[in-house]
C-alpha cells in the first residue's frame, strides 16, 4: 500500500475504533506478524524477515467489527482476524500484510441459561478464564485445549478445536449451537441454532479460520461440573492391546473424559518405569533434553542430527505402554466407567498402576506448550503433528507416519481423543542440523512425508490444530472436489477475497 493509502486506511480505522485502538508502530507490527507457528520460527533462525502487517486494530464490540470489514472491502485490505496468537499452524500470519484485526476486546458474556445448558459468549474471551467463570456457577464447557491459558473462543471456533477431554464432551464443533459472523461482505450474520433443523449452518464457518469472515460471538453448550473423578492408569502389554482398550471402550458407550495412550518413547518422556528403561544412555540425555533437563545441547543436538540412530534406539525399548484414563460425572457414574474401563484392561493383561499416573497427568496437562523453547535454545526444534483415522487403520497408520517422518525426525507419538468410530495420533517429531537453514529444510521434510502418508492412507491430515499455512499443500487433494464449493462460498461471504488470504485451501486457482 502507498503512504496515502496507509494513512487513509488509519485515519478511518481511527475513526472506527477510536486512536487508541489502532498501531502502526514497529513493535507492535512485529508482534503481530507471528503466532507459535515453528515453521515461522526456523524462517527467524534463518534470518528470513517476517511479513510485517501494515496495522492492526482492536475493535470493541460487532459493530465496531463490521464497520472495520466494510473500511477493508472498500480499499481492498486484507484482514487477519486474531485472537490469542496461539495457533501453531501459521493461520494468523499476515502473508498478504493488510490489517490485523485483535478480538480480545470482545469478551463479553451476553448470556448464560444454565437451565438450557446453554451460554452465548464474544470471540475473544479467554477460555481459561471462561472455565473459571463457569465453574463458579457450577458449570463447564469441557473444552481444555493445551492452548486453554492463552487461546480464545473464537480462535477454537475458527480452527475447530478438541479439549482433551473430546471423547466425554465432544469436540468444539460439538458444542457450538449459532454462531455470529461478520462475513467478508461485511454483514453480520447470525446461523440458524443447530437444532433448527436441515442444514447445520455452523459448519460453514467452524474450521474456516477466517476465510469467510470474523466470528464475533459463539452460543455454545454447557455441561453441569462433574462431581467425581476416577483416575487411574495401566501399563498395557503393547500398543496394540491399549488400542484395543480404547476402541471396546468407545464402542461399549462409555464416555470417559481421558482415554490417552503413550508409544514406548512417549511413556518414557512421562515417566512410566521411564528412568528404569533409560538407563545412563542416550535415552536418558534424549530425555532430558527434551524436557528442558540437563545443561547444554551438544549431545541432544548430536541424537537429533541422526534419526535413523535415535528412532532404532528407540525401536529397542521394551514393548509396555502407559495408559492413562480418567473418569467423571456423578460419584456412581464415574466410578461404572473406571470399572468398566478396568474389566477391558485386564482382559488384554494390563497392569494396574494405580491412581497416580492418572492424577498426575492431569496435575501437568498444560506443561508440554512450556517445554518447546528450552529445546529450540539448545539448537534444535520440536513441533507436533496430529492425525485421525478409523479403528482398522490407527496402528498401520501410526508405523507408516513413524517410518517416513523417522528418516528426518525423532519421532513419537500418543493416542487420544478416542470416539466410537476411531481415534486421533498426536504425534512429536524433535530434529536438528548443522545449522538454521538446513533445520528448516529438514522440518519441512519431516511434514512433507507425514501429510504425503497420513493422505496416501485415507486418514485426516488434521484433527484439531487447524490448517492455516502449515497443511494448505496437502487441502486440495484431501478435500476433492469439495475445494471448489469452497470458492463458491468464498465468492458469496467474501466476494472481494480480503479474508485471512492465503490460508486454509491458499489463493485461488
């Protein structure tokens, strides 16, 4: 944009949202040009300059909103919508600059019908201090992402999230009952509640990650606080048998709020009998370097730089795997699941081990996002990677994954968020080379064989992170045809092409 344009573009954001609510200052716009994208860290490390958006606003309320999206179709700027910067897929990067639009200010309750299990609250609300507010009440939305303490409820509309606690309450898509949008043609719009019969409109915008326009507020469900918990945690013979735990759990209609099981490397990153089998080795400095132990990085970067040592090591741990669950609801209610969850444990000859595992995974659930930047300061780098695929395919899925992505990566991985019909594979990868621009190279080979197997087996390339830059290669192929009812829409929601450009399918073709 000209240096007329820019300044036009201000005065009338000003004008909008008041001076106080719109930067063009340096800080600022580098603060926004970011999100917790590891890609878009290794581009820093390799000294690539980050795409600086031309200002970002922070509007109060929809209206303010929908007066900024009309500002930005007339002169044709682009829009990020931005809600906590949380994201680790590069949604809210500004690829085109335009305006960064910040929704915190919109954190507003509007209304809570506890009698309806129901609670309309704005875009930018906090959902830890969401939960803390409706716990007060006696209530819970269930929804705990890792990202909880800093991430929106918009953003988990917008890149449609899961808690770890999907399998009792559903994933986000599963609780919103109407949304309120401010599409790109700069009308706000509101869906039909999803018990209105047809067409389920919210569909169109969860998981839209700002393509189609700004999601200003979401009615969503509420469940009453459980009562009761139940936690315990096994030690099952193999992967396999753990699986098998998991899909007659699902399958039976029990609704746990854990079901999450560790891969040999990962149960020995938690701590499962994990120091005993990692002895004095590499194992054991892998582990400490991975949890941010240790001083120094040589000798993780060391493991890091061969994988294909690092993953045959791994190969030769003994086979035992945690399985972690946890149960809730009403005192019988959570004590029936734990039961029943015992009885399929036994019969594939798991170990109990009692209560703890299960009270400490819940005591640590939030500490992995905190772990990340000890390793990339040791000269290395770790991301995650999640998939999601029927019963009869997890485990084949899980092998191929590791193989492919294992010639670049160190690669682990755990299962969780189980339903009826499967489960998803949040997979770790941690790798390292001889310096930042050979790093990047080696990451996006990683990426490149785990979507090209996760695609070539029939699975879901993605299962709650979002798309946003990180998966957009592999969005065409993965969605067929369904990728030109997406133009359509886009055409119709946003006719000018000024929201989040570039994301989620990219530019059009």
């Amino acid at each position: 944009m000209s240096t007329a344009s820019v300044e036009a573009l201000v005065d009338g954001l000003q004008a909008i949202v008041g001076p106080a609510h719109v930067s063009t200052t340096p800080p600022d716009r580098v603060a926004y040009a970011r999100d917790l994208w590891p890609r878009s860290q290794l581009d820093r490390l390799a000294g690539e300059p980050p795409r600086l958006p031309t200002a970002i606003a922070w509007p109060a309320d929809t209206a303010q909103v929908a007066e900024v999206v009309a500002l930005c179709r007339a002169t044709r700027t682009p829009i990020v919508p931005f809600g906590a910067g949380s994201g680790v897929c590069g949604g809210t990067l500004p690829v085109r600059r335009g305006l960064v639009l910040d929704l915190k200010r919109l954190r507003r309750v509007r209304r809570l019908a506890a009698e309806d299990g129901v609670i309309e609250v704005e875009a930018g609300h906090n959902g830890e201090r969401l939960e803390r507010w409706l716990a007060h009440r006696g209530l819970t939305l269930g929804h705990f992402p890792s990202s909880i303490l800093c991430s929106t409820v918009g953003g988990w509309v917008a890149a449609r999230s899961a808690g770890q606690c999907s399998s009792r309450y559903g994933k986000i898509e599963d609780m919103v009952v109407d949304l309120e949008v401010v599409t790109g043609d700069g009308q706000v719009r509101r869906t039909p509640r999803v018990d209105a019969g047809g067409f389920d409109w919210n569909g169109v915008f969860v998981g839209s990650e700002g393509t189609l326009g700004v999601i200003t507020s979401a009615t969503l469900k509420v469940h009453p606080e459980p009562r009761a918990r139940a936690f315990r945690g096994w030690q099952v013979p193999d992967i396999q048998a753990g699986l098998t735990v998991m899909r007659r759990a699902m399958q039976a209609g029990l609704r746990p709020a854990v079901l999450r099981l560790y891969d040999p490397l990962d149960t020995l990153m938690v701590g499962s009998d994990g120091d005993k089998k990692a002895g004095g080795g590499p194992l054991h400095t892998l582990k400490q370097g991975l949890l941010g132990q240790g001083s120094g990085g040589g000798a993780l970067r060391w493991i890091l730089s061969h994988p294909r040592l690092g993953n045959g090591a791994v190969n030769l741990l003994p086979a035992p795997c945690l399985l972690v669950t946890v149960s809730e609801g009403e005192p019988g209610e959570a004590r029936a699941t734990d039961d029943a969850l015992a009885a399929f444990a036994r019969e594939v000859g798991a170990k109990d081990l009692g209560e703890g595992p299960g009270r400490a995974w819940l005591a640590h659930r939030y500490d992995v996002s905190y772990k990340q930047s000890g390793i990339y300061r040791k000269g290395a780098f770790v991301d995650t990677f999640e998939v999601a695929t029927t019963w009869d395919k997890v485990a084949a899925l899980y092998a191929a994954v590791r193989e492919a992505a294992g010639r670049h990566v160190l690669v682990m991985a755990h299962f969780s968020h189980a339903y009826p019909g499967g489960c998803s594979i949040y997979f770790t990868f941690a790798g390292a080379a001889p310096d930042a621009s050979a790093m990047r190279d080696r990451y996006d080979a990683a990426w490149q064989a785990g979507l090209d197997t996760a695609l070539g087996a029939g699975a879901a390339i993605a299962h709650h992170h979002g798309v946003g830059l990180s998966r957009r290669s592999h969005m065409g192929p993965a969605h067929g045809d369904a990728r030109r009812w997406f133009d359509a829409l886009k055409a119709t929601l946003d006719p000018d092409g000024i929201m989040n450009p570039g994301k989620v399918f990219g530019e059009a073709p």
